[in-house]
C-alpha cells in the first residue's frame, strides 16, 4: 500500500494545483518503469497468469483434462472459431456473406459480427485445425489479459499513485465475478470488457479536448468487436464522464463542460457510424431472427444480490459483482476517505449506487440490454459496475492508505454485507474462508502502511526539531543541496511523475503492497476454481474435440461432393457440428438464425433447441431427397461421453441417390393448413405422396395403433415428447424423444418396419405425465414411392449446378416451366434471376428460395447480399468523411495556436 495522504488534493488533471498529473519540467520518465507502461503490461502479465493457475487448479484444458465447454461454449463459440479459421485460410465452400455448411445456407456477415469481428479472433490462424480448443482459450486470455491491462493504464491515467496497486485493481476488474462466472465462457463478451476502460479514456480525451481523431477509432474497434456490449460500455463511459466533468474541475464552467459532452458525441457518433458496415447488417439480422419467447425480468433477492460480492458464488440469476474484498474494501473507503476533495467522493459514491440500484430496476435493466430482457443471464452489464468499484477504489488509495477512520467504516460495511448474505443459496463452502483470508491479509497490509506512516511522521517531527540548530550551516550545504536537488529530481524523474520507484519505498510499504495483492491474488483464484467446478457439475456441457470429431471430418472431406449434392456429418458432440467437422445440414446455432429458417425445417420435422434458434440434422430419406443430401454420417460411440476424455466412436458413410441443388416443379403446391402434419408438409414440398398416412390411429394408454402397408417404415412425429417410443415386435429396440417445449423440440424418429400383418402397436414411455401427441403423429413412408418422385426430380431438375461463395448458378433443361427450387431457406438476402433477367428479391416455394420460369430461360441465377450491407456501407462513409473533417479541423486549430503567440510576439518587438 502507499504511504498514507494527509492532505485534500485538488483533482484538476493538467492544472496546476497540487492533484496535477502533468508532469514538471525535468522529470522526465524513462523505461518500463514509467506507471503508464509498468501498470497495463504487469496488470496484464498478473491476469494472465492468475487465470491460467484458476484453470490448472480446476483441472481444466489446457492444463488439465477436464472439459471447459460448457454451455454455449462447446455448442456454439467454439465451432464458430473453427469455422473462422478455415474460411480465414480459404478451406470452405462459402465466404463472408454466406455460410453454406449451416442451416441449408445462412447470413454469416451477421454472424461474424455478432461472434468473430473482434481482431483478437484472428489469432485462430496461428493454430492447427486439431488445436481449435487451445486457440479459443488463447483468444479468450488474451482478451481478459487486455481488459486487465486496459483498466490499469485508465487509473494511473486519471490520477498519479503506485502503480503496483493499479495494476493490482486492473487485474481484479479483468478477473472480477462477471469475467470468471460469464464472460470466460461466452467470448464475444469480453470485447465489452476490454472497450469499457478504452471507452473511459475516449471520454477523458474529449473532457480534455485531446486526440480527436483517435477517439471516435477505439470507439469503431469496440462496436465492431461486439457491438452488445460495446453498448454498455458506452453507457458506462457516459456515466463516467458526467462524474468527470462535475468532479475534476471545480472551476469549470458550463460551457466548458457541454463542448466536452459534444466532443464525447462526436466521437461516439463517428465512431459507431465506422462500425455501421457491421453493426447495421447485425441489427436488421436480430430483426429476421426467430423470436424467442418474451422474458419478464425479476430482480435478485436481496441477500442472493449481496452474496455476489463475496469469492467462489456463481449463478445466472443474480449479478456476479465480485471483485476481491482487497479491492473491494478500498472502494467502500472512498465515501469516508477525507483526505479526497468532496466533490469527488460524493460524485463517484453517488455514481455507483445508482448503476447498483439500475442493475435491480426493470426500467433501467431494459436501457442496459438495448430495450429487450434478455433470456438466460439478466445482468449482463454488471462489468460496468465493477469498472466504476475499481475506479473508486483507485481514487480512495491513489495518494496513501485510507486514514483508520475510513478504514473501521469500510470494515463495518464488508462484515454487514458477509452477515447479510450468509443465508444465500448462491454461498459456497469456499466462499468464507476465502473471504476472511482476503480479509485478514487486507488488514495486515493496512496496519503495515499504516505503520509506515507513523514512522515517516514522526521522522519528519525530528527533522523539523533540527532545523534551527542546522541554521547556521545552510550557506555550507548550499551546493550539496543543489546537487542532492538535481539527483532527486532525476530519481523522480524515472520513477514517475510524483511518485517513488518501487524500490524506493520503504519496507514496510512495499510488504503492505506484497500483502495486498496476494490477498486479491489467492482470492481471485479460489473463485476461478470454484466457479469452473460448479458449472461443470450444474450447467450443460459438452466433451472436448477428439478422434470422434477428426473421423468424422476425415470422412466428410473424403465425401464432399459440393454442390453436386450435400454432405452431411450427422450428430457429433456439442453443437453446430457442420462448422466444427465440415459438409452442409442442418444443424445451426446462433442468435441470428432466421425465422423462416427455424419455422421452415421445425414444420418438416427437424428438432431444435434453444427455443428455435438451434436446428439440427434430422436422419429422414425424405428431407433428404428435398436438401439434396446425397451422402450422410452416422456415428456409434465406442465408449461412453465424459467430462475427462476425448471422445471417440464409429463414423459410418451412406450414399443415396437425391435430385440436384435445384429442382423444378411444375407448378406451385397449395399452401400448408394449420393442423398439417410434417409428414403432409414433406409431401407438399416434395410434390409427391410418399406417406401412407394411417386414418385411424388410435390412443389406448400408453400405446397407439395403426394400419400401414407391410414392407413400410414406420416414422413417429412427436415434437413435444419426452420419452421413449417402440414399435411392438421381436428385434426393436426404445428410441428416445425429448420434447420439452419452448426450449427444445424432438425430431420425427423412424421405429422400424411394419410387419407383414400390416398391424403397427407403438409402445410409449413418457417420463412424465400428461404427453401430447399431434393429430397425425404417425407415418409410414413406402419407398418405392420416393424412389419414383427422386427419378421424376432428377429428370426435370438442374443438368448442372455451381456454386460460388454466396452464389448459385443451375443450367435447365430446355422448356422448364414453373418454379425453379433452390434447396435453401428462403431468408432475406437473396436475389434471383431466370435466364438474362434483372435480378430480383427471390420468391419462397415453402419456405425455400424459388424463381418463376416461363419456359424460355435454361440458367437460373442466384445470388446472397446481407440485408443493411449497403445502407451500412453509405452510413461508414458518412462517418469517414465526418473522420476527415475532424481531422482537417484539428490541423488548422493547432497551426492556429502555434501561430498565435508569434505573432503576438513580433506585435511587441515591432512596438
């Protein structure tokens, strides 16, 4: 800790007060040494550090074996990141506007901006394809490393103190609650992270009237790297640069306060109009994407809200305020702490009790998540908070230890809030060990400062008792004085401006700082630990990649016949399997995933999760025939899924004949009805009868029967089952259904084949009361009649097909009449033409992209455009020539004031 301020310093930064942190003539600092290179680089290296020893501890990859894809890391970040990689290194079919492998054909330009623009991402590259797993926690690292050492630069930027400490709360905001509890595990995240120190640096610049040109660009980076919580963070630096500007000048007028709140605008304005390219193709995307149900949001109890504050808690429902009780204690100080001005301890004390109270209110709860509650985590902003702690925190000790009056009131408050929450079911076995360990280490290092003081005091009472008697021999020392003056003037010099080197502080300063941060370390730690083990033991997971992952990206890139027919790898481990093992299905997770995409393959009998925005594969020899999956994957485990190994299992390969990409009929399909089964559905797209769809099925209990052709295979269709299914008879085995509605829906299963008497006896066992089944939930497919409606298709389809990036091209046979069908989902954004005609919005033939043909074209033309990509593109232009105007305004301002004082100069020697 540093020696203890015994003063009210005034907070003008670059004034001339005693607060000032511009530096004086002749101390100049050199080296690493310097606070706002020695802070960010060591907070950085500490963060790095503290969490790759909370993963060794925890067991988890890559320092140990244990699986760290949990939630949507395994199923959704992960595959994106393997994907990126492969389209970075030109390995896949589609590009930067359309994603081939997933969901028949997907917008991926909004998906990049939504999971992949932040430039740390890029660093996949430098990865082997097996090695994805590893490259993710690299990005994931060094995004937090970054956050960490962003913060430190932005404290001893605000004001002068050790930078040691700095570094020590920069560390403790990149590791807080919200980073070990959410954002290391949902990546994108962490950009909001890393934006909202540089954002607060931003508002500075402009409160001081600096770099104008390179504010609104940190502005552009965060928008684009994740624009969700670069919001945030934007709302958070508003809050700080209003706390800014009615505490770090107390002369400050008016007017000068509004030009800073207009400069911040500007560089907001031009800022996020550079990242309109981006931004604008993501916002109409959530606008197209399938809806989820709406959420209402409930506050946190009040003793779960105080238990986040305390180490090793974790949960959704409640905000993951951790900090460290070191930095913790700090920023409870700062509303007792006199020897900061008043107006800053009230600004900054007022400041975080209202973003506290905001996280807890519905109003502001809706301003913080752009006016939608979102599902899952509802205190996604909550790293703003510990942001604004941790400024707190640095101002309280920036310039000494806290007097022992601010100290008892911060320890008061630190025990009524443990007392508080000691009830809270969100209180871990960990979390009062290592929270009175923090503790007592907190304490000890504030006696030894605080020991330190007294020591130097009374040092100083002894030298002013000299004084006179020391008179006399003032002329003789005169020189030595100067040239001690000069070297001292040096040492500060190199140590900063005024502040001490490291290695100048006392012992027992230097023992209190040692013992500070090892109390945040050790914490930090034990809550990297904990939190790591309870999510594995609470929340879905999935395995690490293995050998199953590489058979079954070795078999596809053997069968991959794109765009002759797709390939599909069937189910793997985790999710969006074609982006993490290759070929073209189904399977589809992300935020943006289109309506008509989700309603088009759930009405045709694929399941989803997610409440609709994860589709996957449905093994159906009729979805086959109408996606054009001419080869399909199958997988058998060889050993049982597991937190603790690389999965692996038995990847077969089936081919089937199918018609091409794009198909014709011949004339337009009546529209589906509301009580349509899928099976119905498959008919109407296929445009043939390939179901014999029983009239009669019957509901006795817990079995239901039919009549269906003998020879023919029976199909169950039961979205919202959950349980098991058998069709009665010697030799059939349970097939399981998962219906759980919203969130998850069971795809259509096949149960075997109708016997001989034609009689079919399906045995249900539901894991829970009250099942329901649709109207026509089963259907039994004879396949002799799809054989026929394949032929028929292939005969009438595309002669040839190729594909471009995000483009189609199909050759007809001459005369084709009706409606050429592409074998995609009909999402906006794509554009077709017939023969030479003028592109136009494509039509929809069931849900999937058509093109109308009157006999006269042979070429069917098509291609994808991310919805807003052009308004986006005129918006960033806009923003770059506003970028420009600033630019060339600033250049004629500064030669302005150079220009100034000479000529007020040559006015007086001409005078």
């Amino acid at each position: 800790m540093p020696p203890a301020a015994e003063t009210v310093l005034d907070e003008v930064d670059g004034g001339k007060g005693a607060g000032s942190s511009r530096r004086r003539p002749g101390l100049r600092s050199r080296g690493w040494l310097v606070p706002a290179v020695a802070a960010p680089l060591s907070a950085a290296l500490f963060t790095a550090v503290l969490l790759g020893l909370a993963t060794a501890l925890s067991r988890t990859y890559p320092f140990g074996p244990v699986t760290r894809n949990v939630v949507d890391l395994g199923q959704q970040y992960l595959p994106y990141h393997a994907y990126w990689r492969a389209l970075l290194l030109g390995e896949t079919h589609g590009d930067a506007f359309l994603n081939w492998n997933s969901g028949f054909g997907s917008n991926f330009l909004g998906d990049i901006g939504t999971y992949l623009s932040s430039p740390f991402d890029l660093l996949v590259v430098a990865f082997p394809a097996d090695r994805i797993e590893l490259a993710l926690y690299v990005v994931t690292a060094a995004k937090i490393s970054a956050a960490g050492g962003a913060a430190a630069l932005l404290l001893v930027r605000l004001r002068p103190g050790p930078w040691p400490v700095a570094a020590a709360l920069g560390t403790a905001y990149a590791l807080s609650g919200w980073t070990l509890n959410h954002g290391a595990t949902v990546p994108m995240w962490l950009d909001g992270l890393l934006a909202f120190p540089l954002l607060c640096l931003v508002a500075e610049w402009a409160r001081t009237g600096r770099r104008p040109l390179l504010g609104p660009v940190v502005v552009a980076l965060a928008w684009i790297s994740n624009f969700y919580t670069a919001y945030m963070a934007t709302l958070g630096a508003a809050v700080f640069l209003v706390v800014r500007l009615l505490t770090a000048e107390e002369g400050a007028t008016a007017r000068r306060r509004m030009a800073g709140v207009l400069r911040a605008a500007r560089s907001v304005l031009i800022g996020i109009g550079l990242a309109a390219p981006l931004v604008v193709v993501v916002f109409l995307g959530t606008k197209v994407a399938d809806p989820t149900p709406v959420t209402t949001f409930a506050p946190a109890a009040p003793t779960d809200f105080l238990a986040r504050f305390l180490p090793a808690t974790a949960g959704v429902t409640s905000p993951a305020l951790f900090i460290g009780t070191p930095a913790l204690a700090l920023a409870l100080t700062l509303p007792f702490n006199r020897a900061v001005a008043p107006r800053v301890r009230a600004g900054w004390t007022v400041a975080v009790v209202l973003v506290t109270l905001s996280l807890q209110w519905e109003p502001t709860h809706l301003l913080w998540h752009a006016g939608a509650s979102p599902n899952g985590n509802p205190y996604r902003q909550t790293f703003v908070l510990s942001g604004l702690l941790l400024i707190a925190a640095w101002l309280s000790v920036a310039r000494g230890v806290p007097r022992p009056a601010a100290l008892l009131a911060s320890g008061v408050l630190l025990g009524a809030l443990a007392w508080a929450a000691r009830g809270s079911v969100e209180i871990d076995g960990w979390t009062f060990p290592a929270f009175l360990a923090a503790a007592a280490l907190t304490l000890a290092a504030a006696l030894l400062a605080r020991q330190d003081v007294r020591r130097r005091a009374a040092g100083a009472d002894g030298n002013a008792a000299g004084a006179d008697g020391n008179a006399a021999g003032a002329g003789r020392n005169a020189a030595d004085a100067g040239r001690n003056a000069a070297d001292a003037g040096r040492n500060a010099g190199r140590a900063g401006p005024g502040l001490p080197a490291l290695s100048a502080l006392p012992l027992l300063s230097v023992l209190a700082v040692v013992l500070f941060v090892a109390a945040q370390a050790g914490e930090t730690v034990v809550t990297g630990k904990r939190i790591e083990e309870q999510q594995r033991s609470e929340v879905a997971w999935s395995p690490r990649t293995g050998p199953w992952h590489a058979s079954a990206a070795r078999e596809v890139a053997r069968a991959d016949a794109w765009p002759r027919h797709r390939t599909d790898p069937g189910e793997v481990p985790g999710g969006n399997d074609v982006l993490l093992v290759g070929g073209q299905g189904a399977d589809y997770y992300s935020s943006l995933t289109a309506e008509v995409t989700s309603s088009t393959l759930t009405s045709l009998g694929f399941g989803h999760y997610a409440k609709g925005r994860h589709p996957v594969t449905l093994d159906n020899p009729v979805t086959d025939v109408l996606f054009s999956i001419g080869t399909r994957m199958r997988s058998e485990p060889t050993e049982p899924v597991r937190q603790d190994a690389r999965p692996r299992a038995e990847v077969t390969v089936a081919t089937t004949p199918v018609p091409p990409l794009v198909t014709v009929r011949p004339r337009e399909a009546r529209a589906p009805r509301p009580g349509d089964s899928a099976f119905v559905r498959q008919e109407l797209l296929l445009g043939s009868s390939v179901y014999e769809l029983p009239r009669d099925t019957r509901r006795t209990g817990r079995t239901l029967t039919a009549r269906c052709p003998a020879g023919s295979e029976v199909w169950l269709w039961a979205p919202e089952y959950e349980g098991s299914a058998r069709l009665a008879g010697e030799g059939t085995s349970a097939v399981d259904f998962d219906g759980r509605p919203p969130a998850v829906t069971a795809p259509m299963q096949a149960l075997g084949t109708v016997p001989a008497s034609g009689e079919v006896s399906i045995d249900l066992l539901p894991r829970k009361a009250g099942t329901k089944l649709p109207r026509q939930p089963v259907g039994c497919l004879v396949r002799a009649r799809l054989d026929t409606a394949v032929r028929q298709l292939t005969a009438t389809g595309a002669t040839r097909v190729s594909a471009g990036g995000h483009s189609v091209t199909a050759e007809l046979p001459p005369g084709s009449t009706g409606v050429a069908v592409l074998a995609a989902p009909r999402i906006s954004g794509w554009r077709c033409a017939a023969g030479d005609a003028e592109a136009a919005p494509a039509r929809a033939y069931q849900g999937l992209v058509a093109v109308p043909l009157d006999g006269r074209a042979t070429t069917v033309n098509c291609s994808f455009r991310p919805p807003g990509l052009r308004l986006g593109g005129a918006v960033g232009a806009a923003a770059l020539l506003a970028l420009a105007a600033t630019a060339g305004f600033h250049r004629r301002r500064q030669e302005f004031t150079r220009s100034a004082p000479a000529d007020r100069s040559a006015g007086k020697v001409d005078g």
